[in-house]
C-alpha cells in the first residue's frame, strides 16, 4: 500500500496520559503535514514537518503537543497530559512537495477519545 | 486571518441533478484551489484542484474559479446517490504553508 499510514486508527486515553500517533508518508513524499478534526468541524492545520525539520508549527498549541519527523521512521504527534478536549479525528497529509499549490493526499486518521 | 467559508448545508440534490456547491476565501494571496470529498468516518479524498480563472472539467465534475470575486465552486453532473457526502473546500498560497480548509457542505442525493 502507497498510501498514507496512520496508526493506530482508533486511541483510547485517560486524562493526564500520552498519546502518540504515528504517520508514514505516501512513498516518495518527505513533507508531512498533520490536522485535526472535531465534530462538524472543519480541518484545522496542526504543523508541517519535512524530514528532521519543523516548517510550521503555529496550528499546535504551545502546550503539550509536539511533533517530530525523524531521519528515519514515521512522523509522531504527541499529546502529553491529554484532556477531553483533545478528543478528536488526527489526520496526516503528505505532499511531494511541500508547496501550497501541491495537493495533500490524507490517511485514514486517528481517533483519539480521552476519557 | 486567512478564511474559507462554506454553507454547512445540508445541500438537497434529486438523483441526476446538477449539485452546486460554493466556496469563498478571504486570502487575495490564494493561488491554488482544492475541493475535497469526505465520507462520514472517512479521511478526505482529492476531487479537484485548480489554480487558475475559469473552469476545469473532470467527468462528473467541474471545479470554477474566479479569483476577482474571490470564489471557487464545484459542479457535480448526473448526482448519485454515492456522491453523498461532505465537500470540504481547501485554498493554499502556493508557499510552504498548509492548506486552509473551509468547513465543508454536507451534500444529500435524493434517490
């Protein structure tokens, strides 16, 4: 499969644990970007990530989420101390890329519910 | 602030119908033009992209753009049932930015 790989696809956490969400890029696209998603809500833009290198990070709270993208290994989104409203659909894009006229090609998502 | 305004709908369409569906943006920078299509529980799927004035024609679909009113729209031609679904609009500035997506239009096909 070519696509976009996102696990784990559904996450259950108590609040004041960790969540870490795992993306693997198209093959062939070093440029990743992750977005969040809430009920009827729109995409909402979380960071862009090239390989070892945050580009954008200004969609991410300043607290307790991170994000990473390795030399090797998959990009991670991390949650630490998560709350209730941290509850929602995380979506990885990669782009070939990483220009804004470059379309994004998603992943299945990660549902993450903190109860 | 760059924004994307979309109607929420739901958008009614009988079978075989035309659906309309309509996007503003608020950025004069935008250069590239995204529709996507959402399936409840699913990831966004690429329909359409354009980047310049005038229409784009892919199937079923046309995406249209016209950037002095600063609004893109896509048509669906001979609706389906299985076109049911969100449209979620996005619009890039064509630098290393992420894609700003509108709301999305909850679209309905009426058998």
């Amino acid at each position: 499969n070519a696509g976009v790989m996102q696990n784990p696809r559904h996450l259950v956490r108590r609040r004041g644990q960790e969540a870490r969400l795992r993306c693997s890029p198209m093959k062939g696209h070093s440029h990743v970007y992750w977005y969040r998603q809430l009920p009827e809500e729109g995409l909402k833009f979380m960071v862009y990530l090239q390989k070892e290198n945050i580009i954008d990070e200004s969609g991410m709270p300043k607290e307790r989420f991170s994000a990473e993208f390795p030399k090797e290994g998959p990009s991670i989104l991390r949650i630490q101390q998560v709350v209730r409203g941290d509850s929602a659909a995380y979506f990885c894009a990669s782009s070939p890329t990483g220009q804004g006229n470059s379309p994004l090609h998603f992943g299945n998502g990660t549902r993450l519910t903190v109860t | 602030q760059k924004e994307v305004e979309q109607n929420s709908g739901p958008l009614s369409v009988p079978e075989g119908a035309i659906a309309s569906l309509n996007c503003t943006y608020s950025d004069r920078g935008s250069q590239s033009f995204f529709w996507y299509r959402q399936y409840s529980g699913k990831s966004p799927e690429l329909i359409m992209f354009i980047y310049s004035n005038g229409d784009k024609e892919d199937g079923r679909f046309t995406a249209q753009l016209n950037k002095a009113s600063q609004y893109v729209s896509l048509l669906i031609r001979d609706s389906q049932p299985s076109d049911s679904a969100t449209y979620l609009c996005a619009v890039g500035r064509g630098g290393a930015d992420g894609l700003t997506f509108g709301k999305g239009t909850h679209l309905i096909i009426q058998p």
